[in-house]
C-alpha cells in the first residue's frame, strides 16, 4: 500500500513538534489532501487537537503497547491507496523504554512504519553548534530515515547563513525555518497541553501558525519526502480481534451473542473524562458493543438501557464542584455499580468513584462508590509504562498480561492490591487496581490491542448482565 507519510520528531520535549505538526495538519487538509495523524506513545491530548482542532482523524502508535505487526496493521486500519499521513513524535528521538530502550522510542516507531523523519530543532540561543547536534543525531541513525531538517525559532537573517552549511556539510535536507512567535502558542498543564476546548481561540492560532509556517518552508520539499516513504504492506497474520482470540469461552455462542444482541456500554465523554484511546473504542465495537457518550458533569443520569460502564480519565479534579453538584449523576452511577453493572473505571475515572475529592483545601463528594478519598501529592506519584497481572483471573485469562501506562499528580487512599503492575524496564514490581468479577478501578490507563482478551470480557460480561437483568437466567 503507498502512503506518502512524514514523521515530526524533535531531539527533546518543547522543541515546537506539536506546533509544527498542527500547522502541517491543516496546510495539507487545506491543500485537499486525504490526511490522517498519528502520536507516537500515551499521550491524549496532542491528538486531540489534531481531531477536535482540525477535523484530522487522530490516533496512537505505541511499539510498546503492540509488537511490531500489529503497530503495522492498527496504523493501516482503514487506508487506502494515495492517503496521507503524519505521524508526531513523542519526547526525544530515541527516547523509549525507561528513556534508554529503542522500544517505545518515536525512532521505532518509524522503523516499524518505515517513515521518514523530519528532525525539528529548536535553534534558539544557537550558532554553528547546531551542526553537532543535528550530527549527532544523524549518526545514531542506522535506518537513514532522517531525511530533513527543520529550525525552529530562528531568524531568517541567520537561517540563510546556517542552511548552506547544514547541507554542505552534513549532507541532509534543510526544509524551512520557523520564527519565534510571541503571540501565538499551546499552553501546557501538569499532564500535558492544556485541552483544546479551554482555548476559544485555538483554531485561529492553528490557521496563523499554518498561514506563517507556510511562509517559511518548501512545502514541495515536504511533498517530496512523504513521496520517497516505501510501500508499506498488511501485517499478515496480526489480528487485532478475532473469534480465535476468545480463549476457554464457548466461540459458537459467543459469536451468536454478539451477532444478534449488541450490548451498549455507557462511555463518559465530557470536559473532565475525554482520555482515551481511538483504538480501544474501536476494538470495544468489534467485540459487539454499541458506544452510549454521556456527560458525568452535564446529564442526570446514565444512558437508559445500558449494560456496562466506561470511565476513563481526564481533569475531574479541573471541575469537581461541578461533578459534586450533579448529585441525580452521582447517585445514578452508584445505584447502577451496587445493582452489578459492569464497570471500568481508569485515572480520573477511578478518582471520581470515590467518596471524595480533596481539592484546593476544600472536599467535594463524588459517586461515593469507594470508601475513602483521593488527593493532590504536589508531585507526580506515578509515570511511565507498566504490565499489568491479575492475582485471581477475571477480565483477562490465567497468566497473561495487559500493557498500561500512569501519568498521575493524585493519589487514592486506596489503590487497590488485585493486579501486579511490573516496570518493564526495571522489573519492579507493585500492588495496584480494585477488581472483582464485573469490574476493574485503578488509575493504569490500559491500552486494550495489547491484550484484546480484557475488551472481549467487558463486552461478554455486559452480555451477561444484560441476560440477567432481562430475566433469561432466573
């Protein structure tokens, strides 16, 4: 399959690489191309602003999460002959696993999707010394997928001095310039950019960035990379999902189930739970569930006729007067967890079930779900990616694993001791996550393709709630 494609990449974090991207997005979308994007690793927002900003489907690449074939397939999931793709890196280059591991790195990923790289460097308070560190760079580059550079926050005076020796010297593409821009920039809070619904004047910084980026760069040169990217072809024999996967459960009644009662699962979708996955949506709806979006903060209640429950994270600590004055929302939610809907709740999920927040010196109830209560540390209590093993099998099958990442400046009185979450890179292992036969309440944020075993048992176990609820096994 031929998809011209590019990656943005940066040697480290706040380099412009989110910037550059958006700006990228919407001067190809305005070009009429048929683009898609792609963010290296766990993040949520970057992607958001691409869709919600843009109108550009948006999701995650994570080599960790997935090996290599099913990388390969999620990334050609509905791709056709003449698409086009840009994939955004995350934090430096070759900055992967425990930030020494090529696995998880942006640099994988590309490997693995054989795209090339654009290398933006911020050039800020720089000379010549710029030449050493793209040099470095190149030479860490054993797949020769580096295939230009681009200078962030420089001047065009010194750009046109220092271009010339880039190419001369080092041998690689120089494809523009971009200036420092005062007045125009994402702003970020302790768990990434602040979200794209916060800033009422997102789309227009987006289109004045594009409009000034368009000024400073050879897009025919950018044309022209995405172009050289090799035909990439179907990963074979990786199944994201399919009947095979189901393990000890009965595949002919499960596959019927599915067929003719769709169950629906109840997915908060508002300002303070919107972190999830493209992909475990996705994977959720190929295992037979029909998706209900209700709003924790602005509903009364639950979606009618819903057979299973899916809070993922976000900012609820960004509005919990407002979650704690829904009290018809809280109490709807705790009437139907103590009824046995099933349930996952992650992160800002997991915090919201609680019977309190602490927040800003004041305490605001919750769902009151769980006994006890979650609060600020001031510091990041959690980071990076981590498997996760259940001590007593039940949403996954004996002995496997599910691959998660946290990112958390909150902590719960109790996290919860029914999985074992093991860093990859170290090997230390910890206690973690509130499970029992139909729910799973924890602050990992799970990425389902990895083990598409846990999706397929909250879609049968909502299957069975529905069963019970109608009468049918009384």
């Amino acid at each position: 399959m031929k998809i011209n494609r590019f990656m943005i990449a940066a040697p480290k974090s706040g380099s412009g690489k989110t910037m550059i991207t958006c700006a990228l997005l919407q001067l190809l979308k305005d070009s009429g191309k048929n683009v898609s994007s792609y963010k290296c690793g766990p993040d949520y927002i970057d992607p958001m602003f691409h869709k919600k900003v843009l109108g550009v489907p948006s999701k995650n690449l994570d080599t960790f999460f997935t090996d290599e074939k099913t990388t390969v397939q999620l990334f050609l999931d509905k791709k056709a002959d003449g698409d086009f793709a840009v994939l955004e890196g995350v934090m430096g280059l070759y900055d992967g696993l425990g930030g020494i591991y090529e696995q998880g790195s942006s640099y994988h990923l590309a490997k693995v999707t054989q795209t090339p790289i654009i290398l933006v460097v911020d050039a800020k308070g720089m000379g010549k010394s710029v030449l050493a560190l793209i040099a470095g760079f190149l030479q860490y580059d054993t797949q020769h997928l580096i295939k230009g550079v681009l200078l962030n926050r420089m001047s065009k005076g010194y750009y046109d001095i220092i271009k010339p020796l880039i190419e001369k010297e080092l041998y690689v593409k120089v494809v523009g310039y971009f200036p420092e821009q005062k007045d125009i920039g994402l702003s970020s809070r302790h768990l990434g950019l602040v979200m794209p619904d916060e800033l009422s004047d997102i789309k227009k910084q987006l289109n004045e960035t594009a409009d000034r980026l368009k000024k400073t760069i050879d897009m025919d040169l950018f044309m022209d990379i995405a172009a050289e990217a090799d035909e990439i072809g179907d990963s074979g024999n990786a199944e994201i999902y399919n009947e095979k996967n189901i393990g000890n459960y009965d595949q002919n009644e499960f596959s019927q189930n599915k067929a003719i009662n769709t169950v629906n699962i109840a997915v908060a979708m508002d300002e303070a739970f919107c972190f999830y996955y493209e992909d475990n949506l996705r994977l959720l709806e190929k295992c037979g569930a029909k998706l209900q979006y209700f709003s924790p903060l602005h509903d009364t209640k639950l979606p009618k006729d819903c057979d299973a429950m899916l809070l993922g994270g976000g900012y609820p600590e960004l509005y919990t007067k407002e979650l704690s004055e829904n009290v018809s929302m809280r109490e709807s939610i705790k009437k139907a967890f103590r009824a046995g809907l099933p349930t996952v709740a992650e992160c800002g999920g997991f915090m919201y079930l609680h019977k309190y927040i602490h927040n800003q010196n004041c305490v605001f109830d919750m769902a009151g779900v769980l006994d006890g209560w979650c609060h600020f540390k001031g510091k990041l209590v959690r980071f990076g990616y981590i498997e996760l093993a259940e001590k007593h099998s039940n949403f996954l099958l004996p002995n496997e694993k599910i691959k998660a990442h946290e990112f958390h400046y909150y902590d719960s009185a109790d996290n919860g001791a029914d999985c074992i979450a093991t860093k990859p890179a170290t090997g230390r292992r910890y206690d973690c996550v509130i499970s029992h036969d139909n729910y799973w309440l924890g602050f990992p944020h799970l990425y389902y393709p990895s083990n598409p075993h846990f999706a397929e048992s909250l879609v049968r176990k909502a299957y069975e709630y529905r069963r019970n609820k109608n009468g049918k096994l009384l």
